[in-house]
C-alpha cells in the first residue's frame, strides 16, 4: 500500500451548509481511499492502513496536515475541538465503508470491541475533551484487498506441531531456532523495555535455553520463563554455570519449576497454555522472541489472551514477528501479519514497530523463501480512567447493506454507510432512535452503547478491590429474608446449555458453590444426576429440602469444626454448611460438571484467586464448568455482585481450561436500574477442564 496521503475533495462552506449531515462522499469524496475524518488536536498518523483527515465542525475549516502543523494551528482553539484517537485493526477488515459519530459533552476513556461475532472486528475510541457544540465523526475503510490475507492466513492455518515434536528436536538437538548470542532486536532495543526502571520482571514465553534470560539477570533483572521440553531448561542452567533446585507445581499436574540458587531466574516446564498469573503474578516486561511464530496458528487467540492476563500495568512487551509468503513454507516459525497481530492485541495495548530488517538468511532460502521480514513491535496495554455518568454515544456499523431510512438524529447515504448524528442526551430518546434503526428492513449493523465499559480491567476492578462482604453479612440476609439473588425457577440460561454441561454423560456429579437454596439442585436430581453444593447459611439448607419436600439426614463434619452436612434420603443432594474455603476435594472427590451461577460474583473480589484455585482442585479431569458473569461500570455500583471481566476469567482458569463464551446478554431489569446501573451483561462461560 502506498505511503502517500490519499486525495481528498474538501467541501467548501457553501457545500457544507447545504448538507447539514453530510454523507461519507460528500465530506471526503473517498474514492476507495482509507480516509478517517477527525476532529481536534490528533496525531495524523497511519494506523492499520489508515491516512487521516482533521475537520472542525464549528468552522467549517478542514485541516489537511502532519502533526506537527496541525498541533500548532489547533492549539490555540483547543476548546472548540474534540481530541479523539482511533485504534481499528481486524483479521478480516471490512471491504466496505463503516461509519462511526460522536458527540457527548462528558470527558471520559472509552474502549470499544466490535464484532467479536463478525469477522472479529476491532474498533476502539477515546476522547480527552469534548465541546458543547454538535460534532460528526466518521469513519471509512475500504479498499483494502483482505483476500489475500485471508488467503495467506489459510496456508498455515491448520498447520499443527505436537508438543512431542518440539520435545523430539530437542532430543534430537535441531534447534536452529536457538542464538548463542543474545539476540540483537532486544539489545536494540533494551532501552525502550526498561524504561528507565530497575529490577523489571521479564516474562519469557516458550523460552527454551536463550542466553538472553542470563543477560537480564545479570543486569539485575529477574526473569520467569516457560518452556515444554525439561532437556531446554536443564541446559540453560548448565550452559550458564547456575545451580539450581527443581520442585513440582502444585496446580499444575506434572509439571516443574527450576530456580537458579538466586532466584532471579525461574523456568517452569509446562504446557504453556497451563501457565497463568496465579503461579507469578504479572509482569512488567515480556520479550517474545520466537514464542507466537512458533505457536500453531489455530491457538493465537488462546495465546493472545494468555499474554495480556500477565501484562501488569506497566507493562512493556517486545514482540518478534515474521512476515514472508506462506505458499512457500508451511512453518515453523509462521507467518504472522501486522493486521492479525493488531486484531489480536490492538484492543488492550498500544502497538509500535520498533524495527523492521531483512532476515532472508541460508537457513530461510533453504525453506523454499525468497524473501523474509523481521518486525519488532512494543505493546503497552492501554490505561483507563473513570466514566462520567450521561452519555450521548452511540456506534453502528453497517454490513453489506444499503440503508435507505432516516429518522431523526441519523442521516443515511447508498455507499453502504450509516452517519449517526448528534443524538440528543435524552436517555429515552436514543433507545428509541436505536430501536427505529433495529427495525430497517435487511439491516445487520449491530449497535453498542458505549456506556461505561471500558477495556482495561485493572481499572474497572480497583473500583470493588477492597469491597468485603463477611459471611455474617449474608447470613444475616437469609435470617431477613430478603435473599433477592434466590430464583424459583430453574435458571434458564442453566436449561439452555445443560447438553453443553452434561455432553452426553449421565449420572454426572455436579458441583454448586454458594448454593443457597437453588431450586437448580432439585432439578438435576430428578434427571438422574447428583448434586453437591456448599452453603454457609444453615437456613439455605434447611429450606431447599423444606421446600423440595425432601427428607434429610444433618450430620457434622469431623474435619471441618463447627460444619454439618445435610443429605437427602436418596443421597442424590448433599449440602454442606460451611465456609467455601473449608471445603476441599477430601471430603467429596472431584466433580463432573460445577454449575456457578452465583458465587464468582458473589465472593469478595480479593478472594478471586483463592476461589479459583479451591474450584481447580475439585475439577474431576473430564469437568465441565458453566460460569455466569456479569459485565457493567462498577463505578455505578460497589456490588454485589460484582463485576468480573472476561480478562480476568481467563486470567484464573486459562491454565487448565479451555475457556468458550456461550451467550451473553441484556440483563438489565429495573431492580438494577435503581442501583444506579445503566448497563449490565450477562455472561455465561463454558470452561472445558484441560488438565492430563
């Protein structure tokens, strides 16, 4: 793609005048040009393919021009302009227009993610000022031919390397990928990790025996690395002259971690989808030389999700990629396109190329290539801020489609575009607006009210961090009660995936944290299953088998002071009166399937890696665990239940689970709406146990 800026018919003010909700081709003339239109003080920089264009409203003045220009023209009407930055990448980009407005008097950050559902698109948006004054904002990407990529992708796509095939080249000592020298990129580049810090916490995925890991250390860095073949990390320490201990992993099954005697270097020898932040904590650097080349292509998403759980905050991550043609290696190391790697992480970091070098070596022509590009690009993950409440903003994004309805506050042109204009602040009046677009005949935009939630999690959990229920709190609801969370039905979105749960088992044991007095328990007994849950509110118990019309036994528990259990006659429902932490696989083995409906978001948010260890521990190895979460601004309400973002599910049970998103949907009823809530989802996760 040509670097050049694109050629843009500017309107005059007569034009403008005339078109007071101008379409995409009328302000831009695009001409299959990647064009974003923007308001205010912003980089005009190229992003994914994207040239930009900044226009003030109020003017009438557009402004074509470097940044530096533009910064100095605009500085000195700073409060007539809106300051607004995109970052939009996809796997599959759009080949046709999108369009996005803007308007919203409040300063706050937002992050959208768009599409997860449609060629997992990306788009994300934030403002630092914001006028009174009535602004569009417009998007349009076209022209980019993605069938290529596509086509690119799909000669590696279903390429797979066993784990025992790494652990045979090791064995078998071809390991071209290994540098006995540490690598130039990184000290290249050094700098820009650190950052002027001391003693950073390096994350080495699938980290083999790279001598740069005793370089950090030796800089008085610390490193964690990950690597499957025990051979690598044993000569890592030999050929470095370290001693070192070696201990198994408690939470992860058969796995080891080596320590140099000075603990600056620990390598764990694992599966690297079995590692989470539950066994290092986060880190402040990660150095990804050859780990997401290696890789199968089919698991980047997994591995994506893996990488951002551990970035802490402050996190630098240098990453090494390979760009060549696909049709003429199959791989290892793969091909790995900017678009993809943007899709993938654009939406929770900042993404810069750093470096950029030829890599065609012998060793790569001998593969079949005639040409070979390595990149280096620093991730920084994106900070948040808090939302102010009102927000007038709405998103839409149109597919395939001509619209050919107006109603107020949208404007619509034949391009396959839809401008949504200045929709008023008036709560009602935009879900009205939003519904009447619902309806256009073979519309398939999907709309997203960008109310409160924000990508970065970090954020949004330190809203509820040190919010702590004690258990007296919630006794003493049912002693009143008012125990509002309680349902007297079965709880649908259980009756929908239970084939998902059950997969063709029968008598499968379940397991049910926090259960209160679920009428769930019942319903799974009467389909031949069994049921285990723990509750810590006797009065819970009590009334389920009350209730149910069930005889029980009530016994205490010897190894737990103070705990009883409680059994119905058939044996088919066995409650446990406890603290969910007392609780442990000794007393009833592991578990088929675990039904949490209720308690992730009930638990005290501080106790989270707690819970998801216990719950780790009582997954029998074929468990299948349905987790509801819910998803708003948790500075609307402290809770419960809380907030859990989809970040930090992963975070806790990635390392032993493959983690699938089943349905989410609106959930907000009016009692949420009188805790202050404008927005809540509800999640329902499917976590398949993956533990050997």
């Amino acid at each position: 793609m040509s670097s050049a800026q694109p050629t843009v018919h500017l309107p005059s003010r007569t034009e403008l005048s005339a078109c007071p909700a101008p379409t995409l081709s009328q302000v831009l003339g695009v001409h299959q040009k990647e064009v974003i239109l923007r308001f205010g003080l912003v980089p005009v920089t190229r992003v994914g393919g994207y040239d930009a264009v900044i226009y003030e409203k109020k003017k009438g003045i557009p402004v074509s021009d470097q940044a530096d220009e533009v910064l100095s023209k605009l500085t000195g009407r700073a409060r007539d302009v809106v300051r607004v930055g995109i970052r939009s990448n996809a796997r599959k980009l759009l080949l046709l227009s999108r369009v996005l407005l803007m308007q919203s008097h409040h300063k706050l950050l937002l992050w959208l993610r768009l599409l997860r559902c449609w060629q997992r698109v990306h788009l994300t948006v934030w403002t630092e000022y914001l006028p009174s004054s009535n602004v569009y904002f417009l998007i349009s990407h076209s022209s980019l031919n993605m069938s290529q990529e596509r086509s690119m992708l799909s000669a590696q796509e279903q390429r797979v390397m066993q784990l025992e095939e790494w652990e045979e080249r090791w064995q078998q000592e071809k390991i071209g990928f290994h540098q006995l020298a540490v690598h130039k990129m990184l000290e290249n580049n050094i700098d820009k990790v650190v950052a002027g810090r001391t003693r950073v916490k390096f994350f080495f995925p699938l980290c083999g025996k790279a001598v740069d890991m005793k370089w950090l250390s030796d800089s008085g860095h610390s490193v964690v690395g990950v690597e499957q073949s025990e051979k690598g990390i044993r000569q890592f320490f030999e050929e470095s002259n370290m001693s070192f201990s070696e201990e198994p992993v408690p939470n992860v099954p058969g796995a080891k971690v080596f320590r140099n005697s000075e603990k600056s270097v620990s390598l764990y020898n694992c599966d690297i989808y079995k590692f989470s932040s539950s066994l290092e904590g986060q880190f402040g650097a990660i150095w990804d030389r050859g780990a997401f080349v290696a890789i199968n292509p089919k698991d980047r998403e997994k591995y994506a999700a893996l990488m951002v759980s551990l970035m802490a905050p402050d996190c630098r991550y240098l990453l090494d990629t390979l760009l060549y043609n696909p049709q003429l290696y199959q791989g290892p190391p793969f091909f790995v396109p900017d678009e993809q790697l943007l899709a993938l992480f654009g939406p929770s970091c900042d993404i810069e190329l750093v470096q950029e070098a030829d890599a065609l070596n012998e060793r790569a022509k001998n593969w079949g290539l005639d040409s070979l590009t390595e990149k280096v690009h620093m991730l920084l993950r994106c900070q948040g801020f808090p939302f102010d409440p009102p927000l007038s903003l709405w998103c839409l994004m149109s597919v395939a489609c001509t619209v050919v309805e107006t109603e107020q506050g949208v404007a619509t042109d034949t391009n396959s575009c839809v401008i949504v204009t200045a929709l008023p602040p008036v709560r009602q009046r935009e879900r009205d607006t939003v519904q009447k677009l619902k309806k256009v005949k073979q519309q398939q935009s999907v709309f997203i009210r960008l109310q409160g939630i924000p990508t970065a999690p970090s954020v949004m959990l330190a809203a509820q961090q040190n919010k702590v229920m004690a258990l007296t709190d919630w006794d003493r609801m049912w002693q009143r009660g008012r125990p509002g969370f309680h349902q007297t039905t079965v709880n649908r979105l259980l009756e929908i995936n239970i084939d998902k749960v059950v997969a063709g088992r029968t008598g499968v044991r379940f397991f049910f944290p926090l259960c209160g007095k679920a009428v769930d328990m019942k319903w799974l007994a009467d389909a031949g299953h069994s049921v285990v849950g723990v509750e810590f509110a006797e009065k819970a118990c009590r009334q389920f088998f009350e209730e149910n019309h069930m005889s029980f036994t009530e016994d205490s528990v010897p190894t737990i002071p103070g705990a009883k259990v409680f059994r119905n006659t058939e044996k088919t429902v066995t409650l446990y009166q406890c603290n969910i932490y007392s609780f442990n696989s000794s007393l009833e083995g592991q578990f088929g399937a675990i039904w949490d409906r209720g308690a992730l978001v009930a638990i005290n948010p501080k106790d989270r890696e707690k819970y998801a260890a216990l719950l780790t521990s009582l997954m029998a190895p074929d468990c299948r665990f349905l987790l509801d979460t819910l998803i708003y601004n948790p500075e609307k309400y402290s809770g419960p239940p809380f907030f859990v973002p989809d970040e930090q599910v992963h975070s806790l049970f990635g390392s032993v689970c493959d983690i699938q998103e089943l349905q989410k949907e609106d959930a907000l009823t009016e009692d949420f709406k009188s805790w202050g809530m404008d927005y809540l989802m509800e999640k329902i996760h499917l976590l398949v146990c993956n533990k050997s």
